[in-house]
C-alpha cells in the first residue's frame, strides 16, 4: 500500500502525486470514495455495522485534523485504514466475550439450494472466526477481506511479520479444525 | 472475488487453502451484507464543527443504495469484466470528438457587471452534503425567467490520486449572460454530484467581460477565502474557471482572471492576472455526462452518454438497483488518443439505480487503488 498508482501506461494522462486538497475538500472526497468500504471493514473486524460506523466516523474526525500534515488523499486513504484498525481494536477492548460469541444473523431460507448451502458455510465460517482470539481474527479479516500484505499487516497491527504470520497460521488452522468438527471430518 | 487459494504468504501450507478459500468467500459475502449508513458526513461534521441541523446525531436507517459508490481502492475486487451484457445492451457508439455541446440561451454581451441580486441567487452556496435541487438539463420544463439552461460548469473531483475537472450542464440563475452566469455558478454554487466539489467561496463582487474571444474575469478576493488550498488544488480550480468561461463562451480563449483589478498570487500557488487558455490534462480521462446526479427519467430503454479517452478506450459500464444488485452491464471500446462521445443503453422498470463506468486497470489490478480506473458513479431513478 506504499506504492504509487503507477501510470496507466498509453494514456499519458496521470499527473505526477502531490494532489493538495484543503482538509474540508478533502475529508468530502475521501468520505465518497472510503466510506463504505471502511464501514465494511470494520464491521467485519466488530461485528456489528453501528460501531463500525463509529469508529469510521473517529477516523475521519482524526484524519481532517490531522490533514496539513497528510495533504495526500493516498496516504490520507491509508491512515484512515489504519485509524480504523486502530479504533476497531480498542472498541473490541471495551465489549466483552459474549460479542465475540454473538452468532452471525441466521441464514436466509429462501433461495436455490445451492445458495442455500453456501449460506450455512458462510455462518459456520464466521461462527468459528468470531470464536477465535481478536488478534487472530483481526490478521484474518485483513488478510483475507482487505488482502492486505504480511507487511501491511504487520504495520497496520503494530507487531512483527513473524508474528503475523504465526498469528494466521494458527487461526486459519483453528478454523479449519472448527468446520472440520462442523462437517464431521474435512471439508 | 478471485478465487485465488494462495494469500500473500507464500509458504502457506496447502491444507490451509480450502479454509482460506471459505474464508474469503464467507467475508466478501458478510461484507456484501453490510449497508453503511448515509450519515456519515454530517456526523462527523457534527463533530468537527458543531451540530448544524437537526439536533441528535442518531445513526439513519441504512440505506439500500450502498452499491458501487467509494468502491476502496485498495480492495481487489474483480470487474465483472468477462461478463458482458446481462440485460443491457450496447446501444451503439459515436465516434464524435465533440467538446461542449451547450445551447447558450443568451449570446455573450461585451460587459457584463455579474452581480445578481441574492434573490436571483436562490440557490447560492448549498451547505456541505446536500446538493442544489436544480432540475436536470434534459427536463423538459419551460424555462424558469432568469435563469439560463443548459450552461456547462466544471467541478474538480478527485482520481488516482489526482484532481481532474468534470462538467455539468446546469440551469443557473441569469447573472448577466451566459458566460458570467457559468463563471458565477462555478464560484457560488456546489456540483450536483457529491463526488465533485471546489474550492472556491462565492466572491462579492464578479465581473466578467468579453472581447471577441478574450474572456476576463475579475473577482472580489473573498472568492478565495478556503484555506489550506495547495497548488494541484489551486491549479485545477483556477482552470475550472478557464474550461467553464470557454465552454459558456463557446471561445478557445484566452481567459484572464483579476483580483480586484490586478494580479494576484492565488492560494500562494498560481499567479493570476496573465491570459490563460485551457490545460487539456486537466480533463478527467471519463466523462459521464447523462443521466445527470438525481435524475428522474421515464421507464424503458435508458440512454447513457459520456465522453471518454482512456487507455485502450475500455470504458466497463454497470447499473445496480437500489439493493445494490446488478441489473445490467456490460463495456464499450472507444478509440484511443482522443476524447470520443460513447453511449450505451439498459432497459430498466421502475426503481432507483446507480450507474458506474470505469477504466480496467491495464496493469492487471496490481494497482493500489484496485482496477477500476477513473470511476464515476450516478444515482438516478426510473419512474
């Protein structure tokens, strides 16, 4: 996520980074294009789309303060990840245990079977993430929601790849013992 | 989402790739379900500044038009590319470089002291989050006296983190002529499009003056009362003024913005007060110009038009209904080099819809901001 938008090769038409906003033009631009997808993020990373938006909502707040020293809405864009990361992980501080056991909304009945199926995969899988340690969940929705990079995750996370690493390794192995169980052997 | 087994660690061992696999796909559907609510803005807003309306900052009901609007670019998501048109169909594809098409009401007069009266300003600066209820150009409503229809005004919105211009045809209130009413609309008014905006404050004091092609627009300093403007921000918006004169003006130029008179160094980034003409890297590379933001339009076969030049001239079109789920899509090609006019069509029932058109990233969604390039969004509805 260091790297830069490179040239869309032929159209000759990017202009070089260093796009200058004013924090209230900014903080606009940013809501349109990050908003969604953060509130997405993040309530993946809660559990719960109220507090997602909450925590976006600090984000932004800390982000236009924050904007003379950014005045980038690339690196805005990824302070705001982080901000999110950040905020998602205190808010998980402060809620207890039962949010983490907090079952997923049950699946839709209606539908072909085939989607119906899926259904029930989907929610023993986010069964079995909400039951793992929030660190490994945190590494597992980054990895796998946000794809973000071991190295991202590792400066998103604020601990080393190694541990990273070890973090995923474990949880994914979890999950897969859990629907393993689930199934009653392999899946 | 791609089914990609391997995650970024490569030595992953391989009986975790089914797991992986479920994963992603239990995410990405969990996510789907997730529909932000549309208040966000104005609550931090609220908190940056103070409660300005309504009192109680109570989050809204979601709305169901989360569609592809802020699509992250830093989520790989996968144009639905291969999959061409679903219930859309390309209706054709003009090969015209056409420019500003606009229908000056008024011919451009040799002086014109622009400074309405508030009461024919109804509009004025529209407060941050909502946008002006002008109708649509392609309305077909009898003319409202003092105002002035179809008038191109340019916005800057933001793209791969740059700023490009984009246009609007507005019905704006009759500032004297329809070069002055376009110049003042840019300065005084907010874009329909909430993903557009500008700097500018509505200055005191604007006048605007034609000679032949020259165009000068002198302005009261107030028009530059945004702080923290830096210089791509301040060199886009000083040509938002340029393309937004020569379009009204129908003129190549040159424009020659004043301050009171004379030169002025504006936001400490660009000097005024020298003629200047059109920088032509400052277009957005896509153009989405109908349906314009909220517009109401007749049932049956709805017509898309644009104007595009972008790399390989691969423009991806998709229309989601208001649950956010696609109901038509598909791509055109356009020629390379040159901005080209394309169109297609979707035949559509009742319903609110957003439509999207972007680029396909050329380096494979490698890209940080993901593939989908120089992205518009509409909202419009059928009825």
């Amino acid at each position: 996520m260091e790297s830069r938008p490179r040239a869309a090769a032929g159209d000759g038409r990017e202009r070089p980074r260093g796009a200058v906003l004013d924090a209230e033009t900014a903080l606009r631009v940013l809501y349109a294009s990050h908003w969604r997808q953060l509130v997405r993020l993040a309530a993946l990373l809660l559990g719960s789309t109220s507090a997602a938006e909450e925590v976006v909502q600090d984000a932004f707040v800390a982000m236009y303060h924050r904007w003379h020293r950014l005045e980038d809405p690339a690196a805005a864009g990824a302070y705001l990840r982080a901000s999110v990361v950040n905020g998602c992980r205190s808010a998980h501080r402060h809620r207890q245990v039962e949010e983490r056991h907090r079952p997923p909304p049950p699946p839709e009945p209606a539908g072909p079977d085939e989607r119906a199926e899926q259904r029930e995969v989907d929610a023993a899988v986010m069964t079995a993430l909400r039951r793992l340690p929030a660190r490994q969940q945190e590494i597992l929705v980054l990895r796998y929601y946000a794809d973000a990079s071991e190295g991202e995750i590792a400066d998103l996370v604020g601990i080393s790849r190694g541990s990273v690493k070890t973090h995923a390794h474990r949880g994914l192995g979890a999950l897969r013992s859990a629907l393993a169980d689930r199934a009653g052997g392999g899946s | 989402m791609s089914p990609t087994d391997s995650g970024p660690f490569a030595d992953e061992p391989p009986e975790h790739h089914p797991t992986a696999r479920l994963l992603r796909g239990a995410l990405t559907r969990e996510a789907d379900m997730v529909r932000p609510g549309d208040h966000g803005l104005e609550r931090i807003t609220e908190q940056l500044h103070g409660p300005a309306g309504v009192p109680g900052g109570e989050p809204g009901p979601p709305t169901p038009l989360a569609g592809r609007r802020g699509r992250p670019g830093w989520l790989p998501w996968v144009a639905g590319l291969a999959a061409a048109a679903v219930v859309g169909v390309i209706a054709g594809l003009a090969v015209v470089t056409s420019d500003d098409q606009t229908v000056p009401v008024a011919a451009p007069t040799r002086s014109e002291p622009a400074d309405p009266t508030p009461s024919v300003d109804p509009s004025g600066p529209a407060p941050s989050g909502t946008s002006p209820s002008d109708p649509p150009p392609t309305a077909t409503e009898a003319p409202v006296t003092g105002s002035l229809d179809q008038v191109p005004v340019y916005w800057v919105g933001a793209s791969r983190a740059s700023l490009w211009l984009y246009r609007e045809f507005r019905t704006v209130p009759d500032a004297g002529g329809v070069v002055a009413s376009a110049v003042r609309a840019a300065m005084s008014q907010s874009p329909l499009d909430p993903d557009y905006s500008t700097p500018w404050r509505q200055p005191s004091r604007l006048d605007v003056t034609t000679e032949g092609d020259a165009i000068t627009i002198d302005v009261s300093a107030d028009a530059f009362a945004s702080t923290d403007v830096g210089s791509d921000l301040a060199a886009t918006a000083v040509q938002q003024l340029v393309w937004t004169a020569t379009a009204a003006a129908q003129s190549p130029g040159p424009v020659t913005v004043l301050v009171d008179g004379a030169a002025y160094d504006a936001w400490g980034a660009v000097a005024l007060g020298e003629p200047m003409t059109r920088d032509g890297d400052a277009r957005a590379p896509i153009w989405l110009d109908t349906p314009t933001e909220g517009a109401d339009l007749p049932a049956g076969e709805v017509t898309f038009t644009g104007q595009a030049n972008v790399f390989e001239g691969n423009i991806v079109w998709e229309v989601e209904d208001a649950g956010g789920a696609l109901v038509a899509d598909g791509f055109t090609t356009a020629a390379m080099g040159e901005f080209v006019a394309y169109t297609f069509a979707a035949t559509l029932p009742a319903g609110r819809y957003v439509v999207s058109v972007h680029s396909p990233d050329a380096s494979g969604g490698e890209s940080p901001e993901g593939d989908r390039m120089f992205e518009q969004t509409r909202t419009f509805s059928v009825s």
